[in-house]
C-alpha cells in the first residue's frame, strides 16, 4: 500500500467544522468571531515515550489526549487537529487500530483531523491541535496571585505507578495494575473542565511531567510561591493504591512521590482568589471532574510541603526532564 492509499483509507474523513480538510496543500480553519485559536503540540516517540508493544488504540487515544490536554489547560474548545507519522513498516493491523483510538477520542471531543504528514522511519507520533478561546480568556501560567488557593483535577501518581510495575514487574494486585495501566496508556484530558474555568481560574498547567514541576511553572510564571498540604494530596492517588500500601506493598513515602512527582498524569492543576471557591465546585460538577483543594498561593517565591500539623517538610521532588 502507498502513502496515499494508506493516508485514504486510514486518516482522510469528512470535516464539518473545518472549512477544508485532507487532501489540499493546507487545511483551512475559520475560528468564530471574537475568537482566539490555541495551538500546541506534543510529540511521542517509541522506546521514548510508549513501549513498543503498547496497544495501538490506547497510543491513538493517548497522542491525542496529550495534545488536548494542553488545549484544557488553556480553557481552549477543542477544534481540529494535525497528525504527522513515521511508521516503520505499513502495518494494517496496527493502523487500523491506531486510527479508532485516535478518532474514537477526536470524535468525543468534536476535534478534527485535518492534515498531516506521512513518512518512513522509527515510530513517532507527532501532533499538533489547534482550539479556539473566547479573546483574551485563554488561561495562562502567569495569573496566580498571593492568597489564591491552588487545586488539582481528578487523581495522580497512578500513571507512574503502572510504569515502575511494568519495568520492574513489581508485583500489583491485578485491579490496582488494570487501573494504573489504563491511567497510563487512556489519559482522560481535562478539556470540559478547562473550558468550565475561564474566568474563575487565575492560572492553570496541566500535570505531564509531574505535580510540583508542573505547579513549579505556575509560581515561575507568576512570580510567587506555594505552600502544599501532603495530608491532602497522598490522597490523590486512586483508593485501591492506598489499600496496597496498608498491605505494605509501598511506603508512605513512595505513594507520595507517585503523587507530587509521577508524571504522565494529565490532570489539570490551576489557582483561583479563595472567594471563587463555589464556582470551582460548580465548574467541576458541570465538568463531571473531582477537583480537590491542595494548598494556598503565597507571596513568598519557593514550594513549602508541610504536613497535617503545618511542620514544613525537607523533601525535594525532582520532575521529569528528558536531558537532565
Ligand atoms: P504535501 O506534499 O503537500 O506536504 P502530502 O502529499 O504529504 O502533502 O499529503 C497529502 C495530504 O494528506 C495533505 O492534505 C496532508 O495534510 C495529508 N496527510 C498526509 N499525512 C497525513 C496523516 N498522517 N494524517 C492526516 N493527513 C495527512
Ligand atoms: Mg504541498
């Protein structure tokens, strides 16, 4: 099969919100009036990113969901998408499975795909979404300000957890390993919710390389500092990851790490002024997403980690970095 058999039968769809879509030199897009669009991109790279045996489908489904997480993150709809691929070998199987993933999720979030570029090599996965925003309402990194209280969407650390039991074969309970796995490989991106924030969020990063690196940009950004309660967030990872650890499968302290420090999580961490609070419940209830209060912005630059009883904890939790 040729790259353009392949592109036809696997990638090229009608469109309905996109004025043009595959099969042109570009794509065309017409964002609404009063309109801003969003853009990003992520790429996934083999060995890298996704182990090579990884199930087609959820790598459809996840190299989307990487890519709207970044559109939740600024409040951004969802509007279409481009997907560049270098694909060792034509494998239909493979293709085919990798396509209802990916459309399986771009048809739930009204995401288009419009373009892209096809090319023989080592596997790679890239894409880049586009989204639109109200103008000037984007959320941005750089609006949290003293006295706003800092939240997180959904739970963390589960992603991590699957990748060190997948690595090391540590021993999981068969439910624990089956919900990581899917935490893992079918990342939920926070897109409702995000869009549910605009105008009550004062800034928002969602949680790809780790809670505190992520939160970490936020305070760069806007010049001020945090204070986490760990009483709070070791609670965020799923119940079951709590009940193996009251079976002694890991310490309190690694549980932690999984939740500050895991990575691959997806959820959406942001800041909102104190009196917001009821909003930030009405957001999340309209966005069906958990979202839980973890700590309080403050003036002072730094990340403090305290305790139930406010001691302040040394501990330093390194992010992830692909060259450190
Ligand atoms: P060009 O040579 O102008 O870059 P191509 O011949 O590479 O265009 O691609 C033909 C059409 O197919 C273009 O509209 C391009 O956007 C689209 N396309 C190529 N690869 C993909 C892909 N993996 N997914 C979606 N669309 C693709
Ligand atoms: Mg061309």
């Amino acid at each position: 099969m040729g790259e353009f058999e392949l592109i036809a039968r696997y990638f090229q769809r009608p469109t309905s919100r996109a004025v043009l879509g595959i099969g042109d030199d570009c794509a065309l897009l017409q964002p609404a009036v009063g309109m801003q669009l969003a853009v990003s991109s992520d790429m996934l790279v083999e060995g890298r990113h996704f182990f090579a045996d990884v199930d087609p489908c959820a790598l459809g489904h996840k190299a989307l969901a990487v890519n709207l997480s970044d559109l939740a993150a600024c409040g951004a709809q969802p509007l279409a998408f481009t997907l560049a691929l270098a694909l060792p070998r034509v494998d239909e199987n493979w293709l085919a499975g990798f396509s209802r993933g990916l459309f399986a999720l771009a048809d739930a979030q009204g995401c288009e795909l419009v373009g892209g570029d096809t090319t023989q090599g080592p596997l790679t996965i890239c894409i880049t979404v586009f989204g639109e925003v109200p103008r000037g309402q984007a959320l941005l990194r750089s609006g949290a300000q003293a006295g706003d209280d800092v939240y997180v969407s959904g739970t963390l650390g589960e992603a991590r957890l699957a990748l060190d039991a997948l690595r090391d074969h540590a021993p999981l309970p068969d439910e624990l390993l089956a919900l990581a796995r899917h935490r893992l490989e079918q990342p939920t991106p926070r897109v409702a919710l995000g869009m549910a924030l605009r105008g009550i969020a004062t800034a928002a990063v969602d949680v790809s390389d780790g809670l505190l690196g992520d939160l970490g940009h936020i305070l760069k950004a806007s010049g001020v500092g945090a204070r986490i309660d760990t009483s709070i967030a070791i609670n965020l990872i799923a119940l079951n990851a709590q009940i193996a650890r009251a079976e002694r499968l890991f310490s309190y302290e690694k549980l932690l790490a999984y939740v500050l420090a895991g990575g691959d999580d997806y959820e959406l961490a942001f800041t909102a002024p104190a009196a917001q609070w009821q909003a930030v419940q009405q957001a999340a209830q309209q966005s069906q997403t958990v979202v839980t209060r973890i700590g309080q912005i403050e003036a002072a630059p730094g990340l403090r980690l305290h305790n139930a009883q406010g001691q302040l904890l040394e501990k330093r939790y390194a992010s992830f970095d692909h060259f450190a």
